[in-house]
C-alpha cells in the first residue's frame, strides 16, 4: 500500500470535494502556487491532480496554469487528469506528467466509448493511461459517475468491468464519492471488492481520516491498495499530520 497525493484545482484554486460538492480547501503552503517539492523530495509517486474546470471555463487558464507549475515541479511525479482528450493528453505528457487520467471522455452516454478509449491508447499508449472509476452508490450496486461526479452511468464497478479495461490501461483511479472528503470511514464493500481483484495498481480515495482508517484499508484490501488522503490531511485543515502519514506508510 502506498500513499498517493491529490489536489483538486478549481478556478485556479485549491478545492476539496466533499460528497460531490465543492468546498475550498484550507491549503497549508507558504505561497500561492501550488507546491510538491515535499513529495518530490520524498520520491513519492503517482499522485494526482484533477482540474475541475472544463475548457469552456472562463477560469481554465488560470486552473491550468497552477496545474502545469506542478508539474513542472515534480516532472514524471505526477498524474492529471479533467477535460483530457485523445486530442490534449500529450500535451500534459510533455508538460511533466507521468499518466493522464479519464473519465468523462471514455464514459459517454452511460456507456463505455470504446472508440475514444482505443483513441486515447494510439495517442499516449496503455502504460501512461489512468482510467477514472469513481463510483457512487445505488440500490446496493457501485456505478461509475462522470462530469464531475454528478452523473450516474450504467457501467457497474464489477470484476468483470475491471478485467475488461485493465487491458486498456496501466492503473485504475476509484473515489468512493459518497464518502469523499468527509473523513469518517471508507466504503468497506467496494474496499473488499478492489482488493480481491487486484491484477493492475489501483488507488482508492475517500472516507479516510484516522490511521485506525489506513489499516482497515490495509486489511480489506489485502494490502494490494494505493491510497490518497484528501481533507484528513493537516495541510487542507485535517486531524493526520502529513509527516506522519508518510512515517506510518514507509513503516506499513
């Protein structure tokens, strides 16, 4: 299990999502741009930034920019991902990142676009591609939710869907959106789920906010789970000192 760092950039600003919803962030760097030169000096990989912006935005500019600082910060550190395209996601690759990350593009209509899907493949190729599972709950079954987490699609967070598209990319993403940014527990069914499968990287996201937390995560998924931790973390305002979640991953 290893710790994967995220930031969600908003109108040019740092954002956390909680439930779905948006909420600004309490970042705790010494100055505005956004900064990983502590993940960079740990040698920390794979984290993620996601723009929230879509490029009709009047702010995109400004969420690129502050994206793009980081990764030129941490060059072949970082993943991004919102608004990515067959015809952008090199633009990313040769900004410094290591993956670009999908969602909306692939899923359209409540469907798998298997024809943007191979696009994306003949444009970056399979080992620099990160699919976007993020799942939201209903009658007892997991789907994946696009355009920013508010639109349910009939594609169910199955084995069967992960098999299907881990032949397609180098890691999977999955935010348990229900749980997103509220510290208070991870989604232990979907947690079971993932950790059983586990046949290519998965980094899972949502509801942790204690160390009591990371270890449950550990033991549901069977230790093969990356994990990101959002709103917990001291630097966005939360109880778990960065410093210490990384001691307590390195000893795990």
């Amino acid at each position: 299990m290893e710790f994967r760092p995220c930031i969600d950039i908003h109108n040019g600003k740092v954002k956390q999502i909680v439930g779905g919803s948006l909420k600004d962030a309490a970042l705790r760097f010494p100055n505005e741009k956004i900064s990983f030169h502590s993940v960079s000096k740990e040698g920390i990989k794979g984290g993620h930034i996601i723009l929230l912006n879509p490029v009709s935005s009047e702010y995109y500019k400004a969420t690129r920019e502050q994206a793009e600082h980081a990764l030129r910060a941490y060059p072949g550190g970082l993943q991004i991902g919102g608004g990515v395209t067959a015809e952008n996601a090199k633009e990313f690759l040769d900004a410094g990142a290591s993956h670009v990350i999908v969602t909306s593009y692939v899923f359209r209509d409540g469907k798998i676009n298997y024809d943007n899907l191979k696009r994306l493949n003949a444009a970056v190729g399979r080992e620099r591609l990160v699919l976007d599972l993020s799942c939201r709950k209903k009658e007892d079954t997991y789907y994946i939710v696009t355009d920013r987490w508010q639109k349910f699609t009939d594609e169910e967070v199955s084995t069967v869907l992960l098999d299907e598209l881990s032949s397609y990319c180098d890691e999977f993403l999955i935010h348990a959106v229900d749980v997103e940014g509220k510290a208070k527990g991870i989604e232990k069914e979907l947690v079971k789920m993932l950790g059983e499968w586990g046949k290519i990287p998965v980094t899972y996201a949502g509801g942790v906010g204690s160390f009591e937390d990371l270890l449950e995560l550990k033991k549901l998924g069977n230790n093969r789970l990356n994990v990101t931790i959002g709103s917990a973390l001291d630097l966005f305002g939360g109880p778990m000192a960065y410093d210490k979640v990384l001691q307590y991953m390195k000893k795990e």
